[in-house]
C-alpha cells in the first residue's frame, strides 16, 4: 500500500480556481483508480457544493471535526465523480476564532486526518481565500503546496505573502512542506501577457511552473451547477485533459518538470475553448 499523499492547494486571492482544481484534480485521479478524499476549508463551501453536496443540509462536516465533536470518518461523504468530500459548511466561519484558543491550534487539521489517511493515496485540500489558521492548518497537514495562479498582472502580488507564511510552516510546524510550484489558471494564450508574468513569477520568486495551464473555458462555470466536476460533464474538453495529465504527473513525476516555456501547439489546443476576452 503506498504512503497517502496530502496536497494542499492555496492561495489568498480568490478566483483563482483553486475549488476548480481541486475538484478537476480528485477526479482525474479518482479515474486512475486513486482513493482520494478532497476537503473543503472554505466557509463558502464551493467545493462541496461543487460535487453535488447542498451544503445547507450538510449534518456534519469540517467544522465539526476541527472542533474535536467527531472523527473525519464520521463527516466523511461519497461524491458521483469518485472522490470522497469531506464538506464544509457557513460555520466553518466561526472555526477560526474558536481553534484560536486552543493549544496546538496548527495540528488540529493533521491531527484529524491521520485517522482516515490510510484509507486514502491522495487527499486535497481546498483552502479558504485568506491566510488564517484554516489555511495554516492545511499547510501544517500537507506534504506539497500547489498555489493555482491566474495569468494577470495583478494576481501575483500575493504570491510573495504566501511564501512567507509557507517558509514560516516550514520553520515552525511543518519542516518537510513542499511546494510544487505555481499551476497557470483562466490561463487565455492568445496574449503574450500570460507568458510575461509567468516568467516574472518564476523569475521573482524562483518558483517552478506547472504544465500544461489550464485554460480559460466556458466549460469550469458550467460544472458546479451539475453537482459534478468538468470530468463528468465536459470529459473530452481540453480542460478536462489537461487536469489528467496533471494528476498523471502528479502520480507519476515527485516533482513536475518546471517551465515557462509552452509549446504554441498546446495553447492553440487548450484556448480552442476558451472565453473571449
């Protein structure tokens, strides 16, 4: 049985896709035969909504496990495209005032999952737009940090932050913390902008840059509505394939092969579906 393997996906600002994909991601590997588990630590709980939970009705979730009320198993749901969810809730809003007072605050997340981590190959965590004790809990639990990124100029200027509070997990609660590198998201080829601030990104801050970008497609907006992930309501699209040739490098590859550079031929594919500007 291979070890679990815990990816946290962050980044502080918001619409970034970063529920995008972590949903695309799980089920891609759930498609390979993967046992993985995504978790939803967003109050917003687009996620679990995402994958056909209605988080008003959701009995048990992230909240309550972080609280000590019930083991992760317990809060635990099955989802249509493969993954399980554990789901979140609008009281995960109140999570962070209350693991404030707790001792050992940091480990709460970690703590929670080594009881389902050998059920599982992959678990995903969805953090919430902020880098508060939600999204420090994440970083202390994961063993790689995947930050999605949106091609503008200014999307990055809260990369920087984020490392800080990456190195500062490293230093204090999560020594062996990785980070994979920056994924190209809304990622439009047609401009030679996207193309810049990826490599100001990996210039700047030495970061390595993911293939392929995910371009920007009508097809992610559609899928939440479903209840289900671009896999299962759009599995032929290039945005679906470039997230299984993720998941097959993120299975296959420790570290994926970093660029700036992207082949002509596979952004004139990937953008066949994208939104105008």
């Amino acid at each position: 049985m291979t070890e679990c393997r815990t990816i946290a996906v962050a980044n502080q600002k918001g619409g970034v896709a970063k529920t995008t994909t972590v949903a695309s991601l799980g089920a891609a590997l759930a498609e390979m035969g993967r046992r993985v588990l995504v978790v939803d630590l967003d109050p917003q709980a687009c996620l679990t909504f995402s994958l056909g939970l209605d988080p008003e009705t959701v009995e048990i979730s992230i909240h309550d496990v972080m609280l000590g009320r019930v083991s992760a198993g317990m809060a635990v749901h099955p989802s249509a495209d493969g993954p399980d969810v554990l789901p979140a809730t609008i009281e995960l809003a109140g999570c962070e005032a209350a693991l404030l007072m707790k001792t050992g605050r940091e480990y709460v997340l970690r703590a929670a999952l080594d009881e389902v981590r050998t059920s599982y190959d992959v678990i995903l965590l969805d953090c919430a737009p902020s880098l508060g004790v939600l999204t420090l809990n994440a970083l202390t639990a994961a063993d790689d940090v995947l930050v999605p990124l949106q091609c503008e100029s200014l999307s990055h200027r809260g990369v920087g932050q984020l490392l800080d509070t990456v190195h500062e997990v490293q230093r204090l609660t999560n020594r062996d913390l990785r980070v994979l590198g920056v994924l190209p998201t809304l990622f439009d080829g047609r401009t030679n902008h996207a193309r810049q601030v990826l490599a100001d990104i990996s210039g700047r801050y030495g970061l390595s840059v993911i293939e392929p970008p995910i371009a920007k497609s009508v097809r992610f907006a559609e899928a939440p509505a479903a209840g289900k992930s671009i896999m299962r309501t759009a599995g032929r699209s290039p945005g679906a394939e470039a997230y299984r040739t993720l998941a097959r490098r993120l299975v296959g590859i420790e570290e994926p092969q970093a660029t700036v550079e992207v082949e002509v031929e596979q952004l004139i594919d990937l953008t066949s579906e994208a939104v105008p500007s």
